[in-house]
C-alpha cells in the first residue's frame, strides 16, 4: 500500500484550490452536499470547509425509515465537527411513493429509488441555499461502477475523483475526520446489513492496489498476476471496468497528479 501513500499536504491544497477554483468561476461562494456518516462525504465536508468557510457549506442529513442509526449519529458528528449549517430530510414518503409500485424490486433496485430521491432533495436544497453540488464519490469506486447514476454519481465538481479508498481514508486522517468513521466498514446504507465490500467481493485495500497497478503503474494483466495477484482476480477487475466504463465519464473532478480517468482508454489494458 506504501505507493498509495500521497503527499497529503500537498494533495489537501491541490483539492482545497480546485474547489475555491470551481465555485468562484461559476460565480458562487457556497456549497451543497449530502453527510452520510462515511469516510467519502466527510471528506468532502471537511475539504469545502477549508476552502469556502463552515457558514457556506449547506450539509444534509436524508436517512430513509430503514437508515442506521449510527449513520445518522456519525452524520451528526460530522456537522457538529465543522460547525456547519445543516438540514434532515426524512426520505422515507418520497421513496415509498415510489417503491409501493414495485413490491418484488430487489435491493438494489429499492436501493437506486432512494439514492435518486436524495439526489432531487440535495439539488433542490443546492438551488435555495443556493450552491455548487459537491460529489462524494472516489476514484476506486467510480472504476468499478458502484454507484447511482443521477443518484450518488450526480454532483457539479467532484473533489474526490482523483483519489483511491485508501487515499480518502489517508487524507480524512489528515483533516481530522473522526477515527471511529474512518475505520467502519464502508456502507451505502441502502439496506440493513449492507456493505460495499459484501456486494464488490474484494476488500478496498485489495481493489485499490490491483487499480493503482494497472491505471498508475500502467502494469500489464500478466505484470499484476507475477505481482502476486491472482488471474481471476486481474480479470474479473478489468472486466467490471470496462463494463461500468459508460457511468465514470465524469464532471469536471479535483486531480492530486494521479493518472486521470477521462484518458482510461488509453492505457492498452482498457483499449479494446
């Protein structure tokens, strides 16, 4: 993991300036976005703060009936944290409107509907704070798919784009953010007992190394496997990238010097 390792000084201004970047050039000072209680939305908190001030960071809190209550505390925790201005919106209406016309949708079905309606209420809340959508999303997430289109994966900027798991947690350590969030299993909380790393198969830890190899280190298939990944495991990462490759064409994101997404293809591994 050591080459995941950032500068994160470094790393923390570079994102710092490309925000106060973004939304001055859109002509705005503030800024909107969802807390969920996990490591990715905390740092972008945490990030805007130090870039705009706490009075022009709007945080909202949209649990739905079935949310943990430790999602909502660690939430909390966060908005006490950074003393910012804050609102809970109680989903569960919204999304049982919906879902009561599809009683045999799987979770992950329920799980888009609710990601969705959140999205409506952070852009409607965005257009009377008024601000700039901030993304919460990482780059190891982004490759693999695991996220909503026009539900988590829609944002104006996204500050995190840049960054792998184990960067977010390295740069969240940095900044402040509270151990006991940056240590819990990473959750979308769509549904009780859900995880991300139950759904993905793998640990972040082992995905980020694989990723970093093949888009930082631009290693070869073979390359990973004689790194001492397994075949499968190369193949069925690389797959799942290409398969997702239509949802991480992405907005306008932060960069800490990493290679950039938008030129994926490039690499021979992704070329085809």
């Amino acid at each position: 993991m050591d080459k995941l390792i950032l500068d994160a000084k470094k790393a923390i201004n570079a994102l710092v300036k490309f925000i106060k970047n973004t939304v001055n050039n859109a002509d705005y000072s503030k800024v909107v976005l969802g807390v969920s209680g996990g490591v990715d939305s905390s740092l972008s908190a945490y990030l805007s703060v130090r870039a705009l001030g706490p009075e022009n960071v709007l945080a909202l809190r949209l649990p739905y009936k079935t949310s943990s209550s430790e999602s909502l505390e660690h939430s909390k925790l966060i908005i006490d944290n950074l003393g910012v201005p804050s609102k809970t919106i109680d989903i569960s209406n919204a999304a049982d409107a919906v879902l009561v016309g599809i009683p045999d949708a799987e979770h992950v079905r329920r799980g888009n509907v609710m990601a969705r309606i959140r999205m409506i209420n952070i852009y409607d809340q965005s257009a009377a704070f008024p601000g700039l959508v901030v993304g919460t999303g990482n780059k190891t997430e982004t490759l693999l798919g695991y996220s909503t289109l026009h539900g988590d994966g829609a944002f104006d900027f996204n500050p995190l784009a840049d960054l792998y798991k184990a960067q977010v947690r390295q740069l969240a350590a940095e900044l402040g953010v509270p151990q006991v969030i940056i240590n819990k299993p990473p959750s979308a909380d769509l549904w009780v007992g859900q995880t991300d790393e139950g759904e993905l198969g793998y640990t972040y830890d082992e995905m980020d190394r694989l990723l970093f190899a093949l888009i930082e280190e631009q290693l070869s298939p073979e390359d990973c496997v004689k790194k001492g990944f397994t075949k499968e495991f190369v193949n069925g990462i690389i797959n799942r990238v290409k398969q997702y490759r239509f949802k991480s064409t992405l907005s306008l994101a932060g960069s800490v010097g990493q290679y950039p997404l938008v030129n994926l293809e490039a690499l021979p591994v992704f070329s085809d």
